[in-house]
C-alpha cells in the first residue's frame, strides 16, 4: 500500500486526539479491528468507506456511546478508553450523531439549550446562541418551531448548531450530508469549511468521496472494520484504487 | 340549581388538585424513567404518618413536620430508584411494574408494623368557610391552591431549567443524552426526587382531610391510575385535566349515590374513553 | 408432537398418583395447607395462560372476585346450588373480560397501559362489592348457608374431600396450562407476543388468539375464586378481590416461574407456606412483620430472578449438557 507511506504526517505530540488499536463491537459481533488514527489541532479529517464499513461505530467509540473492547483513546493527553460520553464532552469532544437525532417534541431552541447542558457551558449560552443563530439565520426564525416540524437541511442544521453549543476543541461529524438534496449537500460543505476557518478541528465521516476530499486535509478509508488507506486528501483523490471503486471515473 | 349539588362541585374541583398533583409525579417518573410506580400512592401514606409521628409523637409544628416529610418522601423516592429500579432498569417493564407493586405490599406491612392497623389522626382540623349557604373545608382549598402551585412550578421548572429541558428530551432520545453532557443516572436520581417530593406533598395536603393507615394508599392509587392513563401515560398536561374530570364524577357521583358507587361511575367513563380515546384525552 | 404429549401427560400421572396419597399419611392442617397450595396454583396458572404471552392482567382480582362472590350470592338468595352458581360466575367473569379485552384488544393496548387498566378493574370490582353490602356484606364478607355435609350445596366439612377437589381442579389446570403450550394458537400468540403489528402482517388473528387466551384465563380464575369461597365457607373482598389479591397472583407466576408448567403452583407453595411459616415462626406479637419480609421476599424475588424458580432451575439443567456438549470440540 503505497498510499500508506506518503500519508504519513508527522505529528509527534501534536496530536489532539489519538486511536491506537481500537477494537469494537455489538455483543459478539466485532465492528472494528485495531483502528489506528490521529487527528492534529486544526485538522479537519475524514473517515470514508462502503456502508457498513463501522465508520459510525468509530465515531460512537469516540465520543463514549459504545465502549471499546480494547485499544486506547487518548484526547489532548488524557486516556478517555472508558470514560462515559457525558465526561467525554466535557472534555471538549461533540459529536453530531448520524441521523441528526433531534430531540423531536423540543422546539429549536430548546434544542440548542439541551446542547448547552454542561455547567461551562451554561456560562457562556447567550453568545454561543447569538453565534449559532448568526451561522444558521434560519434557525433564528424557526426558534420556536418544533424541531420535528423543520426540513431536513433545517434540522441537520440544528444537530450541527447543537453540537457546537458546548464549545468543543473537536467535532465529530457522521454523515452531515446524508438525505439533502445536491443544493443543500453544497451548502453544508460550505459550512464544514466555515466551522474550520472558525479554529475547529473537525472528523468527518462521510459517503461523499468528491466533496468531502474537497474539504479536509486528510482522510482514512475504513473497511470492513479496518483502515485500509490513509493520506493527504490531494493524494487520495489521484489514488487509482479510490477513483475506481468509490468515484467511479 | 341544588345548593348541595352545588357544593358538590366545589368539592370535586377542590379534591382535583390533590389528584392532579399525583398524577403530575406519576406522569413525571413515567415520562423521564418510563417506569409506573406502582406503590406512589404508598409513598403518599409514608408522608402522612412522618407527618402524624413528627406532630403527635414529637411535637413538632405542622409546617416543619411536612417540610420534613417533604423531604423524607423525596429521599424515599431516591431510595427507592436506587435499590429496585436502578438494577432492573434493562429488564421487562412487566418486572419493573411488579417489583414497585412489591414495594406496596412491603410498605402497607411495615406501616402495620410499626403503627398497627388503627386509623390515626394529626388532630389538626382546619375550619369551614362559609359562603353563604356553601360550606367548603379550608384543607380542601388549602390543597387546591398548594396543587395549584405546585403545578405552575412544575411548568416552569420543566420549561426554563436546563435540568427540566433535559427531563423532557431524554424521553425522546435516551441514547444520546450523554453526548448532550447529561449524565443519565443523575437525572433519574433527580427525577425520582421530585416524584418523591410531590408524593410528600400530596400527603401534607391529605393528612389534613383524611386519617391515616396502612391501607389509605388503596382509595387513591387506582384513580391515580386511571387519571395518567385517561391523560395519557407521561402526558402531564393530559393529567392534570383528567384529574379534575374524574374528581367531578366522583364528587358529584358521591352526591347522587355513595361514594363507592362514584368510584364505580368514574371507572366506567374510564372504559367508555377508552374505547373512543384509547392514547389518552388529549392524544393527538 | 405425540411422543412430546405422552411424556408431559406421564409425568403429570405420576405426580397426581403421588399427591393423591397425601391425605393417608398427614394431618388436617397439612391438608389445609395443601389445599390451598392447589387451588391457589391453579389460580396461578390461570393467569400465566395469559402473563406468559406479554398480556400481563392486574385484573384478576375482578374475576377470582366475582367467581367467588356468585355462587354463595345465589345459594343464599335463591337457594341455587352450586352446581349451577359457578357456571354463572365463571360466565360473568367471561363476560366481564369480554367488556374490558375487546376494546383493549381493538385499540392496541398493550404494555403499561393494559396493566393498569386492568389494575383498576381490580379495584372497583372490589369497590362493587363493598358498595353492595347489603347483599355481599361489604367488607365484613359473607358465609354461604351451611348445611354440613353435601353434593348439592358442595360443602364438605371434612378436608379429604375437598383435597380430592382440588387436586382434580389443579390437574385440570395444568392440563390445559399444556394444550395451550403446544395447541395450534401457540405460534401466534408467540408472534403476537413478539410483535403484534408484525403477527398481524403475517395473518394472525390477533384479536381472536388474544381474547380466546383472555377468556379461557379469566374463567379458570373465577372458578378458582369459586372453590376457594366454597372451600373457606366466607367470602371477603380483600381477601379474594382488589388490588391485593391481583398482585399475589402476578406476584406468585412470576416468582416460580409462568414459563413453566408447574411454575405457577411453585409460587403457590411459596405465597401460601411462606406467609404460613412466617406468621408461625413470628407468632402474633408482631402484626406485620410476617408481611413485610414477604413483601421485601417478593421485591427480592423480581430483581434477582426474573424467570422465577422453576425457571431458574430448568435453565440450569439445560445449560449443563449444553456445557458438556460445548467441551468436546475444544478439546
Ligand atoms: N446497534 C448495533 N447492533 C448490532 N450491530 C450493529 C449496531 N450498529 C451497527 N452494527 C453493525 O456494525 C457494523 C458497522 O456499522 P456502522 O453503523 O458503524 O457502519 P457505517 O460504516 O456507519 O455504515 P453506513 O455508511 O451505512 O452508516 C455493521 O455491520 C452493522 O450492522
Ligand atoms: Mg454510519
């Protein structure tokens, strides 16, 4: 595997957030094998792969919805394997879970109250919402709609607001894209883009090879539970294997 | 119309606070635990006799003795979420249903035990209001207002509170709560507390009208029931109209007939809604 | 499916023989004891027709209540034999699960919501019967004329007789406990169990598979009801009706195990000799306290064993060939 070896960036101590064989699963079913990853301060990364690849599977590790059976999760120096997910937000680490899962009989705000949750959080609700509602403008005119009621590019819009509420260091991001129409799939590349400029370090998992290579630096290719690629985007995009099985030029 | 039907009426709004209060706890638990605790109206009987001991026995004053109780009822609560719901929150809700209707049994012997079968009384009676020819109990509109209250505060805890938000998301969505930074145990923990703190409060409001003994639980479990499921099981808005729409059949029913008859009528309706509204009053 | 049938049948053969023999070696509190265990088994086993398929009734407290109330109301006021005082119980109770199950039925009722609707039938069953005191005697109960021994008023003073009831009614119980268990009506119910939207998908009938389970239970249970109010010769509302009485019948299913065949009737041993040996070993000076550890024994129970005892134990016979099975290709 060529790709491996250019792939490669040095990141030494850098690293915001590390995976060092990670091996998960659902009762017997084993989902991932030793899935090695690193993801730098200001990096914006992407995890790509067929369906049932576990590319959601590594996000729940992640952020502590499913535990790992073995492996080692290490945020900004500190072991995070077995922490629960609501200790794992607090230590700076939101994830916008597949599906949007919005809280459906909340109105949007209260769905960016629930995202604000934490008491650090709390403190400073006011601007981030102002921030949020600045990013999104629609939102700001559907404050009191049910969440249930927006359409689909509202609510990913939500889940994604909701999601930045807490103030993260790292987003993690499961299929932003999933179900919009081509228009609105632009449109939430380009807010990726802006979350990036606004500092954040992003991991995004995502079907849609061309677009997302377009945004992040780097990316992973997950299958069957196993990295089996990983490099600079610009490179991912020239490797023949890729264009052939996943671009499909 | 019949001054007496009159009263009647007054009566049955009045005795719909205290139910609506019940059933706003029951609903609460259900609607954040999606457990029924079957033995609610035992924690109310639990709350009247801290009170009657902390009175009678060690005469405390009534108002310190049911902020007492409201808080012992609370605890009772917590205790009760930690040592059977917590280990059997996985299991079937048939058996999370039967281990709290075990608690009832367990409850009603212990208040045997401890206080045997007499019926006792605080000794606190409150007066009559007389308007005009109507003769309404001071205890019955005390509870009515304290209910009142107690639900607006309810309201505005569940609406304004981060805490109460997160109540009622986690009844959407109980996986991802975590990734919202709420921590799941501590909310149930809570949300057991209040339920229980309601059931005290209930009981400061009842000891005041009724006696108390082991089995007072069993004359307002069942319409508490019957009023969350009329209302809609978890619906606390549904509940609460419920609760003043049972009252009245019971009220105005024990006017007509007695008073177990009234119970009889009350259920009745219950059954005839059932067919036509089978998710609750206010279902959508 | 018959050689199944003839080994369930010779085991139940066999046990009856055993128990028949009961009455020539023990005394009549024993016997007393015994009797209850049977009848209330079967009781028990009524419910778990309907409990082991999801429908989990905390109304048969109304049934066992009207079973037990109908007949003694009609040999007293109309001098009806028993004989036919049952069968008009048992129709009653029919007929009551009939008002309740059809619209439940219709309207999906399932789950917490059955329970409690059923939980509350309990309760103005019994509210019924004490609001009717001058005919039942409210809670104060009533005593069937008795008229000493006799087939037509089925009073039997002495307790071999009723033994020999009893243990025929059980026997009945856990006959028909089987034909359901292996009956055609079995699969569906199980899907239904499973998923009722799915089993309708697939054709069950699940309004008819229900309210046939539903009737046959609820009519097992008031001629339990019945037996029991003849046997005591008193009938009280808190004893065999209300809230009380349905959560000792759930209460007892579940503890030995509603999975099983005899399950039921392990937690008839359980709720009748455990309060019995308490209430003997405590003695009087504690009202309660015999209660109480029953009760802490139940919520104890339900936690730890959720598949009751018989349960338990059939699970441990079948994992240990299984684990010797599991050792051969290892090794
Ligand atoms: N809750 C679960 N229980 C059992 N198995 C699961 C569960 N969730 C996922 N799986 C299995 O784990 C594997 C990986 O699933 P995962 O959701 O991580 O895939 P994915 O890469 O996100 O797929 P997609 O692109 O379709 O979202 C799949 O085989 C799936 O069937
Ligand atoms: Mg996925």
């Amino acid at each position: 595997m060529a790709a491996d070896q250019n792939g490669q960036r040095s990141l030494g101590e850098g690293a915001m957030l590390t995976l060092c064989n990670i091996s998960a699963g659902y009762g017997s079913f084993r989902a991932l094998f030793d899935v090695s990853l690193e993801v730098g301060a200001g990096e914006a990364i992407g995890v790509v792969g067929p369906n049932g690849a576990g590319k959601s599977t590594l996000m729940r590790v992640i952020s502590g919805m499913l535990r790992a059976s073995s492996g080692e999760l290490v945020f900004e120096g500190r072991p995070l394997t077995h922490v629960p997910a609501h200790r794992i937000v607090e230590a700076g680490i939101a994830h916008v879970p597949e599906h949007r899962r919005l809280f459906a009989r909340l109105t949007v705000e209260e769905n960016l109250r629930i995202g604000a949750f934490l008491p650090q959080a709390r403190r400073h609700y006011v601007e981030r919402s102002e921030w949020v509602y600045a990013l999104f403008p629609r939102l700001l005119e559907r404050r009191r709609q049910l969440a249930g009621t927006l359409s689909g590019g509202e609510q990913q819009m939500v889940a994604i607001g909701r999601a930045l509420m807490s103030k993260p260091k790292l987003l993690l991001m499961d299929e932003p894209s999933a179900g919009l129409a081509p228009l609105v799939v632009d449109q939430v590349f380009d807010l990726v883009r802006r979350i990036r400029e606004e500092g954040y370090t992003v991991l995004i998992v995502e079907q849609n090879l061309q677009q997302v290579l377009d945004v992040v630096d780097r990316a992973y290719l997950l299958e069957v539970g196993r990295i089996r690629l990983s490099g600079l985007s610009a490179e991912l995009k020239k490797n023949p294997a890729i264009r052939k099985a996943y671009i499909g030029l | 119309m019949d001054i007496y039907l009159f009263e009647a009426i007054i009566n049955g709004i009045l005795l719909g606070g205290v139910l609506a209060l019940l059933a706003l706890g029951l609903n609460l638990i259900f609607g954040v635990i999606d457990v029924v605790w079957i033995c609610y109206a035992e924690l109310v009987m639990c709350g009247m006799y801290m009170i009657f001991w902390l009175h009678s026995f060690f005469g405390w004053p009534i108002l310190l003795a049911s902020f007492a109780a409201i808080l012992g009822v609370a605890g009772l609560g917590v205790l009760l979420h930690l040592l059977v719901i917590s280990p059997i929150l996985g299991s079937a809700p048939i058996n999370q249903l039967l281990a709290t209707g075990g608690m009832l049994f367990f409850l009603q012997s212990l208040a045997t035990l401890l206080f045997g079968t007499d019926f006792r009384n605080i000794g606190v009676r409150l007066p009559l209001i007389e308007l005009g020819d109507i003769f309404i109990s001071y205890s019955r509109l005390l509870a009515f207002g304290t209910a009142l209250i107690g639900a607006v505060a309810l309201y505005l805890f569940l609406s304004r509170t981060y805490l109460g938000i997160a109540m009622r998301a986690i009844a959407q969505d109980r996986e991802i709560m975590g990734l919202m930074g709420v921590d799941q145990r501590r909310v149930y923990l809570i949300t057991s507390a209040v339920g229980g703190a309601l059931a005290g409060l209930a009981a400061c409001l009842l000891v005041l009208q009724y006696d108390v003994h082991p089995f007072i639980g069993l004359s307002f479990g069942p319409i508490t029931f019957m009023i969350c499921v009329l209302g809609g099981l978890g619906n606390m808005i549904g509940g609460f109209i419920a609760a003043f729409v049972m009252s009245q059949i019971i009220a105005v029913g024990g006017y007509y007939f007695s008073i177990e008859i009234s119970y009889v009528l009350a259920f009745v309706f219950f059954i005839v809604l059932m067919f036509i509204r089978p998710q609750g009053l206010l279902a959508r | 499916m018959k050689n199944e049938l003839a080994r369930r049948l010779g085991a139940l053969v066999v046990a009856t023989l055993l128990l028949a023999l009961v009455p020539l070696a023990t005394s009549d509190y024993a016997l007393h004891i015994a009797i209850q265990i049977l009848l209330w088994g079967f009781v028990y086993t009524a419910w778990s027709l309907m409990g082991k398929f999801g429908l989990v009734s905390l109304g048969h407290g109304a049934f066992l209540g009207i079973g037990a109330y109908a007949s003694p109301l009609l040999w007293n006021y109309a001098g009806l034999t028993p004989w036919l005082g049952i069968p008009i119980g048992i129709l009653a109770a029919m007929l009551l699960a009939l008002i309740i199950g059809y619209p439940c039925f219709r309207l999906r009722v399932v789950g917490h919501y059955f329970a409690l609707v059923t939980l509350a039938l309990s309760q103005v069953a019994l509210l019924t019967i004490v609001a009717a005191r001058d005919i039942t005697g409210g809670s104060l109960g009533m005593t069937p004329k008795a008229v000493g021994h006799s087939w037509y008023a089925l009073q039997f003073p002495e307790k071999p007789y009723f033994y020999a009831i009893a243990l025929a009614v059980w026997v009945f119980g856990i006959l028909i406990w089987h034909f359901v268990d292996i009956g055609k009506g079995r699969a569906a119910l199980d899907a239904i169990a499973e998923d009722e939207g799915a089993a309708a998908a697939i054709g069950v009938d699940v309004m008819r598979e229900k309210l046939r389970v539903t009737l046959a239970s609820a009519a097992l249970t008031a001629f339990g009801g019945a037996l029991l109010s003849q046997y005591f010769m008193y009938v009280n509302p808190d004893t065999l009706s209300g809230i009380g009485v349905s959560l000792q019948i759930v209460f007892a299913a579940i503890a030995g195990g509603m999975y099983s065949a005899l399950g039921p009737t392990a937690g008839g041993l359980f709720t009748i000799a455990l309060p019995e040996i308490l209430r003997v070993t405590m003695g009087t000076n504690f009202v309660g306290a015999a209660n109480t550890i029953y009760g802490a024994l139940l919520v104890i129970f339900i936690i730890f064993m959720p598949r009751g005892v018989i349960g338990l134990i059939e699970s441990r016979l079948a994992a240990a060939p299984a684990r010797k099975i599991s050792k051969e290709p290892a090794a």
